[in-house]
C-alpha cells in the first residue's frame, strides 16, 4: 500500500485537490447552517458553469507546458458579438450562436499557428491575442448591450429538477464539455500526444507523434472552449459587455493548478480542473455567507492556494528527483522471472 | 555474408549547418543480419548521418535506397513506417507516460474508435518478455526506471513497429559493465532475427565485440568500410584521427630532463560516474603532464574534477600531502590550480570586454568582487603579460572578439597566469590557432614549467605532447589506462596503441 502510494506520487496532487474540496466543503458544513444544502451545491455548477468550460480547455494548454493568456478577454468579445448580432442585427440566435462558436475558435487557431509556425513563446502569442480581443470588443461597443430575446432568456431561466434542487442548462453543456474533455484526454491520439508533448516535446517529435498539428489543435480547441464559455457567461449576464470577464484567464489558471496540473506540463487530469474551479466556488460561498467579509478575500484565498499547490509541486519533483537519483539504478534487468508487480489504474 | 545485396544504401550524402559542412559525401551501405559500427571522433557527423537518414534533418544532397528501392524521408515518422527506427543516447521517450503507452503511443491499439487500454498493457508486457526478456510494470510511468530499463523499453517501441533497420546511437554511454551485456544479448538476438543494427559508440571494445562492419567518418567526410575482422584496432584509431601510421613511427625528440620536484597534487581513486572512472594522478611540480586520448575519451571530464567545475562521486585529492575539497572552481583557484578551458569562444572568453578587462577577471573573481584592483595596478600587469606573452595588437582596450584566435588564447592564459597557479590546467590550448602562436605557447609552458609550474596539457596532437611533457597519462572509454614517461624515445604509435587498447 505504502509502496503504490510511493509510484503514484504523480497523483499526489490531484488527491490533495479532491481532499482539500472535501474539508473546506465540511468547514463550510459545520459553521453555516443552510450550507449543507443540495442546491448549495449545485449552484457551485451554475454559478461557475463558464469556469468550467475554459478549465478544461486551458487544461489541455497546460498539460503541453503553454499557457492561453486570451481567454478572458474572447469570452468579453464573443458576448458582445453575440449581444450585437441579437441586438442590432437582429439575426436568429440559430446563426448568432454558430458565428459567437467561430470567433475564438478562429482566434485560437491564430494563436497555434503564430505558436508552432514561428515557434514563439505562448505566453508572448497570447498575450497579444488578450490585447486584440478585448480590443475588438470595445470596438464593436464600448457600452453593455442588454438582450432580451426569447432563446436567451429560455437558456438564462430553464430550471432542470434535480430532486428539488435544480442546474440550468449551462451546468448541462459545462458537463458534456467535461465529458468530451475526458474522452479526448485519455481515448484519443490527440489527448495522449498533448501528454507526450508535456513530457519531452522533442521526444514526442522523435517518436513520430503529429506535435505541430496538435499544438494548434489544442489552442484552437481552447479558443472554441472560451467562445462557448462566452456563451454561457452572456447566457448568465443576458448582455454583452467589452468589460465582461475581465481577467478571468487568470482564475481559470489558478483553477487547473489547484486541479493538480503541473505548469510544466505532462501531468494533470481535466477532472482535477473541475474541482479545481468548486474550489474556487467553495471559498466564494463560505465568503458570501460569511457576510461580512469583504469579497476580495477570494481573491487572496486563491492567491495562497495557488502558491501552496505551486510550492507542494516543486517539492514533488524534487523529491522524486532524489529518489530516482538514489534508487532508480537497482532494478535488477537480469532478473527475468519474479515480475515487479505492482498493480494499478 | 559480403556476398549479400545491401538492404539500405545511402550514397553521397551531404549536410550543411550554417558554418559547418557536417557532412561531405558520405556513403553508408547496411546489410540485414549485421551489426554496423559507425566510427569517428566527437563532431564527425555520425549522428547527423543517423539523423538525415531518419528524416530529423532534410539531406543536401545524396540518396537513400531501401531494398533497391530510392526513398525520400522526411520526417521520423515516414521514417519508421519504412521500418528504421533510432534509439538515442538520450533516452527519447516521455518519463510521464507509462511504460506500455510509451511503446505504443502514436499507434495505439483500439476499440470501437477509443484507445484499449487493456490491449496496449498485455501487448507491451508481451513485447518486452518475448522479445528483451524483461519483465516489468508496464503501467508504471517510465521515470520510475532505471536509464539501461528505459533504452530497453526505447528498443522495443522502435521493435514495434515493423522494423527493418535499429540505429543505436551511443546506447550505452551511461550504462554500467552488466547493462551493456544485457543490451548486446538483445542485440544479438535481433541481428539474428535478420534485423540490420547500426551501432554507435565511443568504447572500442564494444566495437569489436558486438559488429561486424565499420564505416569511418572524419570531420564530416566519408574515410571508408572495412569488416571488423579485418581493421586492426591501431588502424582504426589512425583513421579516426587521420594520421598515418608510419608517421607517427617517428620517435620523440623530447631532450629535456626533469629535474624532478616534490609532488604538488596528488589523486587518489577520483571518479565521476558516467564521465571518468576512478583513477590515480600524480602532478610534480615543474612538470607537464600530457592527457593523451581521443575526443570523448574523458580528457575533458578528468581535467574538470580537478577543477572542481564538475563534482567528484569519490576518491580523494591531496595538496601538498594535505587533503582538500575540491567542490567547486572557486576552492581550486584558492589552492592554486587554474583551468583553461577548451571551449574557448563558450566558456572562456568574453567578446565585449577589453584585453584589460578580460585578463583581469581571474583575479578579480580571487580577490573577491569588493576589492576593486585600482585602474593603474591593473594597467601595470596587463602591460607586463602583454609583453611576456607578445599579444597582438598591445593595446589593452582593445574589444577582444577582434583578436584573432591565437591572441584571444593568449588573453586567455594571462589570465590564469595572473592568478599565479602552482598547476595549471590547459584544455586544448592550441586547438584551432595558427603555427607561430601554438610555438610561442609551448614555449611558454616550458619556460613556466622550469620555474615550477605543474601543468596538465590536454591536446588531440600526439607530436605536441610528445615535444613538451615528461609524462603522458593516456585515457581510453573514460578510464585512465597507462600512464607513459616519455624519455626513452616513445613514438606517437605507442600512444595510440594505448589509446586504442586491445593488443
Ligand atoms: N543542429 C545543428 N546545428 C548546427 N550544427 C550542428 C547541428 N548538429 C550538429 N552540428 C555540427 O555538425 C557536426 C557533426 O555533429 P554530430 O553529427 O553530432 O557529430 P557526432 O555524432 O559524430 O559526434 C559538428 O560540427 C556539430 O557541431
Ligand atoms: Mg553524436
């Protein structure tokens, strides 16, 4: 047991995730009454439905060592062109949510090429990419366009019973993105590439594996994450604004590391983002219904959380540096019948 | 077995990096059920030829023929799918994946659209036990292996695929006695198998013990193939190096007698795993010792120990009969030992300062930081070595990257020289500078060696060794293996039958 707990120490991170969501949850539990409840809960999903869908395709970012500086500022501009294709267009939501999809979808596929054809650093690429979009929001509109349309509203109120607690449709279309982000991490060519690329990029070059295809693929991939996440964000505003989620990217960030996703990449489960971004929803409501405290106390919350996770990783590594270095060189090749068996997955 | 068609040729095969011309009309032949060495020194191309034929490099011209087909390969993955796959020195795998994936990641087995899991971990723990006899967790993450587990586990992801041609280049540079046995078992058994293996490595005895064909290249042009059989060892080291054998017949004229001084340093059993193993050095004062060895013999990484620039796993250095640590550059400089290095352009010089300025900084780093040397006192020694050292042009401020070679050297050893060493290290002093500048530095080392300077002097040119040291110490595979006094008329062949070892 002790020695699986040694091997697996990889998933070291994301157990701590899951335990620090569980402990905070009952902290919550047992200093407030009324946070025990089941649509409690569930509002963790409603109310970070959008979260959820960037974590997981910035996930994908990071599991390659990049980063996706951009999102935020494509989830402000896909509002406002959905706001003003609604709006003052007056196009049925039947084109309006297609052409919201292809903005930063289009963007992301921009930011990969720019990445692998001229092979520049992703932060770099990104960043622009937050400058340009942000920009081009303002530019359709520097004031917040409300909407009021019928397919809108239908997607902002539909209540889906769950027992007598109940998610909205976003919490829906956050989970199918999860369920895909999954799949395609651990089903697919792609998804396994993205983890070889994370591991030894050169090395995933010289095993055959389509490494520039992918790396556009993934930013393409987190661009149509944010547009659809911008979506759902304007779903949840029922406007579009240039100012809409205005540093977002770095929540997302902090989300998919707290998740136990190594910045250096390779190692990371989009699950762990999922509880990454509660967790961030789980110190939000302990605020909230601590009452008194003022809200910037997330902020500093997410600060230190990050920091820890960041420090614990380091450690990690360091440590089984240590013991590779020490131990590594003691299996016995020549011993070809007792198999070291350990058991796992 | 001549009596074969080849299975892959290349024939005049030409590479160009910007400055360097790393290839020159190479040929190359493999055969089916052979193992094929490729042979040269540090820098002769062989892993450029490795990789122009695996599609990492795009080739300037030449061609490729497999199985008397013309074939044009452009990226690794074309590569394998024509059956050649390579195993780098550096293991080129992922250390986050686990073992199973690593050998099939790319082409994974499935089941209705979606990777089988369970398919990818029976197939490899199949592959590795049938084919490498190791048996292993394959669903543990390769990282949690050792380096000989993890070029296995390489093998048998390129074994994978339908493999007609394994390169292995420098496989078993890190390995110890008993994983290279291991290596070659498997080695063997695929040679048997009728797979063709093109086999690179520094350690000759591997050489001779595992192949049964030998292409030479030197400096990037093609010198020629020869059966194993039939290439005595001291030729193939004169191939390598390029000198002929009756040249280097020739005896010493070294006249000078050392007169002989207390030891000033002495190893004992000092080693560095994977770079040098454990030996034994003693350094008398007023005496130069020459490091004989090939390129990639471990020259460098002794003289480094010394150093203290890389750190020693064991063994003890003593100072004047007094043990000392030497960890770090900083603590040999302080027990009077000096390093120049052979990368002078990376490691030694600094293009953008002054002469002054570039001599000055051994001392200054001495004398640690804080004590500024005053302008006039540093003007004072650098004229003095200026002089000493005639370097050209005297002028203190001048830029050094507008020196020349020779003088940049020069600039080089005034520093260490200010520092006044008891032993200085010289790494390659006279690699890549004219005729009248290596003169005027080994006349140097012997004016400084009678007033009592021990030096170390690491050279590729045997007859330069022979013309300035007392002793030679000769390394071979990373192991000091003789140690030669040069008095009694040696010849530069006797030096290289030690280096190339065997008889
Ligand atoms: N990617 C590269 N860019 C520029 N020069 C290179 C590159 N790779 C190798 N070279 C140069 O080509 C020559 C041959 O190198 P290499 O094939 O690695 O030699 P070997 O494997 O025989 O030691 C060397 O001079 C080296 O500096
Ligand atoms: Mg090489």
């Amino acid at each position: 047991m002790l020695k699986r707990l040694n091997i697996n120490y990889k998933h070291l991170p994301i157990l701590v995730t899951v335990g620090l969501f569980i402990l905070m949850y009952i902290f919550g539990s047992m200093r407030y009454t009324g946070f025990m409840s089941s649509q409690v809960f569930l509002n963790l999903f409603i109310n970070n439905a959008f979260l959820i869908i960037l974590a997981v395709g910035m996930t994908f970012v990071i599991l390659t060592g990049g980063i996706d500086l951009s999102v935020g500022s494509v989830i402000a501009l896909t509002s406002m062109v959905a706001a003003d294709l609604i709006m003052n267009a007056q196009l049925s939501p039947w084109l309006v949510i297609p052409i919201s999809l292809l903005v930063g979808t289009t963007l992301g596929l921009i930011n990969g090429c720019i990445i692998h054809f001229f092979n520049i650093q992703p932060f770099i690429v990104t960043l622009a990419g937050l400058f340009l979009a942000r920009g081009l929001a303002y530019l359709i509109n520097i004031e917040s366009i409300a909407i009021t349309d019928p397919f809108f509203d239908f997607m902002a109120k539909t209540r889906i019973p769950i027992g007598d607690s109940f998610i909205s449709i976003s919490v829906v279309i956050a989970l199918v993105v999860v369920l895909i982000g999954v799949y395609l991490a651990h089903y697919t060519n792609f998804g396994r590439t993205v983890y070889a690329i994370g591991g030894s990029e050169q090395s995933a070059v010289l095993m055959g594996l389509p490494v520039g295809r992918t790396k556009i693929l993934i930013y393409t991939f987190s661009g149509f994450c944010a547009s659809l996440a911008g979506l759902v964000f304007t779903f949840y505003m029922l406007s579009g604004y240039a100012l809409h989620a205005n540093g977002m990217e770095l929540d997302v960030i902090a989300s998919v590391v707290i998740g136990g996703t190594l910045l250096t990449g390779g190692v990371g489960y989009v699950a762990g983002s999922v509880i990454g971004v509660l967790i961030l929803g789980v110190i939000q409501t302990i605020i909230i219904f601590e009452g008194t405290l003022s809200s910037w106390w997330t902020k500093i919350a997410i600060g230190v959380l990050v920091l820890a996770f960041i420090v614990f990783q380091r450690i990690l590594v360091v440590r089984s540096n240590v013991k590779k270095a020490a131990g590594a060189n003691n299996v016995d090749i020549k011993e070809s019948s007792p198999p070291l068996k350990t058991k796992s997955m | 077995m001549s009596a074969k068609t080849p299975m892959l040729r290349m024939d005049g095969i030409n590479k160009v990096f910007p400055g360097v011309k790393a290839l020159t009309n190479v040929n190359f032949r493999l055969f089916p059920g052979e193992v094929h060495a490729l042979m040269g020194e540090n820098g002769a191309g062989k892993s450029t030829l490795v990789k122009v034929l695996t599609g990492v490099y795009a080739s300037d011209g030449g061609t490729v023929t497999l199985e008397g087909k013309p074939i044009q390969i452009t990226t690794p993955l074309e590569a394998q799918e024509f059956g050649i796959s390579t195993v780098y020195q550096e293991v080129n795998l992922c250390p986050n994946l686990s073992v199973a994936e690593n050998i099939f990641v790319g082409r994974e087995p499935r089941k209705r659209g979606r990777i089988d899991w369970k398919e990818i971990n029976r197939r490899a723990e199949e592959l590795l036990s049938t084919r490498l006899n190791l048996n292993i967790d394959v669903t543990r993450e390769l990282d949690s292996y050792s380096v000989a587990i993890q070029q296995m586990i390489a093998i048998a992801r390129s074994l994978n695929v339908s493999a007609k041609v394994l390169i292995l280049d420098e496989p078993t540079s890190s390995l110890d006695t008993n994983e290279v046995e291991q290596l070659f078992a498997v080695i063997r058994k695929l040679k048997s198998e009728g797979l063709a293996i093109v086999f690179i490595s520094h350690f000759l005895d591997q050489i001779y013990e595992i192949s049964d064909r030998i292409t030479v290249l030197r400096n990037g042009n093609w010198i020629g193939e020869y059966m194993t059989k039939e290439l005595p060892r001291l030729e193939l080291v004169s191939k390598m190096i390029g000198k002929e054998l009756d040249v280097l017949a020739e005896a010493s004229s070294n006249k000078r007698i050392f007169k002989g001084g207390e030891s000033f340093l002495q190893a004992d059993q000092v080693y560095k795993k994977g770079k040098i193993q454990p030996f034994d050095l003693n350094m008398n004062r007023g005496e130069i010792v020459g490091l004989a060895g090939l390129l990639g013999s471990g020259r460098s990484e002794l003289a480094r120990l010394l150093f203290g620039a890389d750190k020693s796993d064991g063994g003890t250095i003593k100072i004047n009969g007094k043990k000392v640590s030497l960890n770090s550059p900083k603590q040999a400089i302080t027990n009077g030992i000096a390093f120049s290095s052979e990368n002078r352009k990376t490691e030694g010089i600094i293009g953008d300062l002054s002469i002054r300025e570039n001599m000055i900084l051994a001392i200054q780093g001495v004398k640690g930081w804080f004590r500024y040397i005053p302008r006039k006192k540093q003007n004072e020694i650098v004229d003095e070595y200026i002089k000493l050292l005639n370097i050209n042009p005297p002028n203190p401020e001048q830029l050094i990257k507008n020196l020349s070679g020779g003088n940049q050297q020069k600039v080089l050893l005034a520093r260490w020289l200010i520092t006044n060493p008891e032993l200085l290290i010289l790494d390659e002093p006279t690699r890549g500078i004219d005729v009248g500048a290596k003169a005027e530095i080994q006349k140097l080392m012997l004016s400084l060696s009678e007033k009592g300077m021990s030096i170390l002097f690491i050279s590729a040119e045997l007859e330069e060794i022979l013309r300035t040291c007392q002793r030679i110490a000769v390394l071979r595979d990373h192991e000091k293996v003789s140690e030669l006094e040069n008095d009694n008329g040696i010849t530069q062949q006797d030096i290289m039958k030690e280096m190339a070892g065997g008889m």
